[in-house]
C-alpha cells in the first residue's frame, strides 16, 4: 500500500501552514484548524460513505493489530450521587465514523470549549479536549488507509486524502497532540513521510 501513496505537499509548503501565525494564540490556532480538519474529513468521508459498509468492514479495525471502540460517558445517578460511567460500544465502521463525525460537530458548537465572543477565554480542559478530537479523527485516517486505499485511488481521490493526511500529520507533531502509541496504527506510513520529506530536504 505506502509505496503507491504520493504526497504532492512538500514539507516547506506544510511548515508554513502549520505555523502559528503571529498575534494568534495557541488556543485560537488549535481551533481553527480542528475546525478545518474536521470540514475536510466530512467532505473526504462522502467517499466513504458508499465504499465503508457494514458488509465491507465488520470491525473498526485499522490492519489486523487496531480495533478502535467508541467510548461514550453515560451519566448514572445512585441515590444523590452523579457519576459518570465510561460505556464502550462494539461499532461497526459507518456507525463509528459516523458517531464520530457528530461527537466531533458537537465540540466545535460547544460555545463553551469554543467561545464565539472574543473576549471569553478559552476552558481550562480546552487542550485536552482538542487532543481528543485530533485522536479520534486520527483513526478516520487510519481505518481509511488500511482498509480502503486502493478504492479510493481507484476513484481518483487519494491526492486530497493525502494532502489532507500529511496537513494533519504534521500538525500533530507539532503541536504534540498524539502520543508515539497512538499514532502507532500509521507508524509505516508516517515514517515513510517523514523520511521522504528528509530526504528532499537533504537534496536540496
Ligand atoms: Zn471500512
């Protein structure tokens, strides 16, 4: 599969656009661009919708080694006590992706995590929210990459997938947002990129 796979950013190209402009703050740049990968995702996953089916792909895996679940917290009350119950659903893809891509449409309306008034600052969970939504949208990525790659560059797609995968990649990595571990499922394909760009990098 990574040895077909071409990615017509170059790395130059990417820096720039993943640098923190100046006059912006972290927070702001952390959402602006979640905002932006997230509206690409959607437009990439309308190829999907008809390729990724409960007869195609029983299991959100990512290869044989990833099985993602979705995790929603359910609150429970017992007696006058509230608490909140992590509930891990066995989703099939479409339902996941498309669990996902709400979860993720909720968070950016949230006008607490994202105040529309300039002058409210940002929550102090903020980041660790934001974290979490590059995680999960991250395994978009890696289930697309492992189960559908050669459909999609059989459709023509697979320049917008890449651009829009190396774009994200990149912006993880510097703003730290994933661990090692959870980059893991795409460990071959984002070393191959990396290595890439360094070698072009070392001939110019
Ligand atoms: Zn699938």
């Amino acid at each position: 599969m990574h040895k077909m796979i071409t990615f017509k950013f170059s790395q130059g190209f990417i820096q720039d656009l993943i640098q923190l402009p100046e006059n912006e703050t972290l927070e702001d740049w952390l959402a602006v661009n979640i905002v932006e990968f997230y509206n690409k995702i959607l437009i990439l996953y309308e190829h999907f919708s008809e390729i990724c089916t409960d007869e195609t792909c029983p299991k959100m895996t990512a290869g044989y080694s990833y099985e993602f679940f979705w995790r929603e917290n359910k609150k429970i009350q017992k007696f006058s006590f509230v608490f909140t119950l992590p509930i891990f659903h066995l989703s099939l893809p479409p339902e996941y992706i498309s669990a996902l891509l709400d979860w993720t449409s909720n968070e950016i309306n949230d006008t607490e995590l994202f105040p529309i008034d300039p002058e409210v600052s940002f929550p102090n969970n903020f980041k660790k929210r934001v974290k979490l939504m590059f995680k999960r949208l991250f395994r978009f990525f890696a289930h697309v990459y492992h189960h559908h790659f050669e459909t999609v560059r059989k459709a023509g797609v697979d320049h917008h997938l890449n651009n829009c995968y190396k774009h994200f990649l990149y912006f993880i990595l510097r703003y730290k947002l994933l661990t090692t571990k959870e980059l893991s499922p795409l460990k071959e394909l984002n070393k191959r990129i990396l290595q890439k760009d360094q070698e072009l990098e070392n001939n110019n």
